[in-house]
C-alpha cells in the first residue's frame, strides 16, 4: 500500500511591518538621505524668505521637508497597504496645522514620522518604543544644532543622522524566538504528521 501525502503551499499574507522589513534601508542610505534633506531644508527656507517674506516660511520649508522624508520612507516601505491612506492623512493634517497652528508643524511632523515608522518598519510594540525614543534624541540633537549654529541645515543634519539609525532596531518580535507564529508552529506539525503517513506507507 502507498499513500501520497501532498501540502499546498501556504499564500503569503504579509503584513504592513513584515512587507517593509524585506528590504529596511541601512545607515548609509539614511545619513544621505540626511544630507539631502538638511541641504534641501537649508536651500528652501532661503528661497522661501524671499518669495513670502511671511513668519510662515519656515513652518512652510518643515513641512516639505516632513514631506520628502515620508514619501522616502513610503518608497522603501515596498508595496504595503495603506501608502496612499497615510500620504492622505499627512496631507490633510499638515495642512490644516499650517493653517491653523503653524507653531505646532513640529511636534505634528515628528508624530507622524514616528507612526509611519512604527507601522511600516517595526514589528511590535517594543520596537516602536524603541523607535519613538530614537525620534525623541533626534529632536534633542537638532535643538543642541539650532541653538550652537543657528542653522536649519545644520539642524536638520543632526536630527536625520540620528534617525538614520532606526534600521538598527531589532526586527524580530519579542516572543519570535519563543513560542513562534500560530502559523509556523501549524506548519510544523502538519510537516510531523505528513512523515509519519510516509513512514507508515513503508511498511509491509
């Protein structure tokens, strides 16, 4: 007697974290992402002085810097759900804040990076700690650059170098090397059970 033991192979169903951490970006990439956006930012609010002559360029300039970090970070995201929902709710947020409370397009810019991070990025609630920590010693970075230099460009350096090490944050789930996913350990036994339907095929 012979049985035949077939699986079919499982459809993939990544989640929006697990899509992204396929291809994280490295420090490299990020300090010169870093230097294009400070470069950018500085270039900006130069241009933007001239053009407005209004208090509102430079709550203006960080904004568009806000916006080429999230659509840097939306690109390297890969094809996860959601990109155009969270582009929609940066847009619409950002500005009704430039509108209504431009003094408040920092914290609102931070906030907002921090989320897209978290969910695009990290995987768990640790690692988005983490990861809000990093945002939180980047400000502090960027505010010992503002108030030594005076400089925007400089200020943004600072703050996107630091933020460049958020790939350094640990991927994998607390419990990933305990118990496993419901789904692996499911596939374990099945490939178990698949053996022993072989081994006892085998016999006389």
């Amino acid at each position: 007697m012979s049985m035949a033991v077939t699986r079919a192979p499982a459809a993939p169903n990544p989640g929006i974290a697990d899509s992204a951490l396929t291809g994280r970006p490295g420090f490299l990439e990020g300090a010169a992402v870093a230097l294009a956006l400070s470069l950018a930012g500085g270039a900006a609010q130069a241009l933007l002085r001239v053009l407005l002559l209004s208090p509102r360029a430079l709550p203006l300039t960080l904004a568009l810097v806000g916006l080429g970090y999230l659509l840097y970070l939306l690109h390297r995201a890969g094809r996860g759900p959601g990109r155009i929902s969270a582009l929609l709710l940066w847009l619409v947020a950002t500005a009704g804040t430039l509108v209504a409370a431009p003094g408040l397009i920092v914290p609102l810019q931070l906030l907002l990076l921090w989320a897209v991070r978290a969910l695009y990025f990290q995987r768990g609630p640790v690692a988005a700690l983490l990861d809000l920590g990093l945002v939180g010693l980047g400000a502090g970075a960027g505010l010992w650059a503002l108030g030594t230099s005076g400089s925007l460009a400089m200020t943004l350096w600072c703050f996107f170098l630091v933020q460049a090490l958020f790939t350094s944050i640990p991927a994998a789930r607390p419990d990933a090397a305990g118990d496993g996913a419901p789904d692996d350990r499911f596939a374990h036994a099945e490939r178990i059970a698949a053996a022993s339907l072989r081994r006892l095929s085998r016999r006389p």
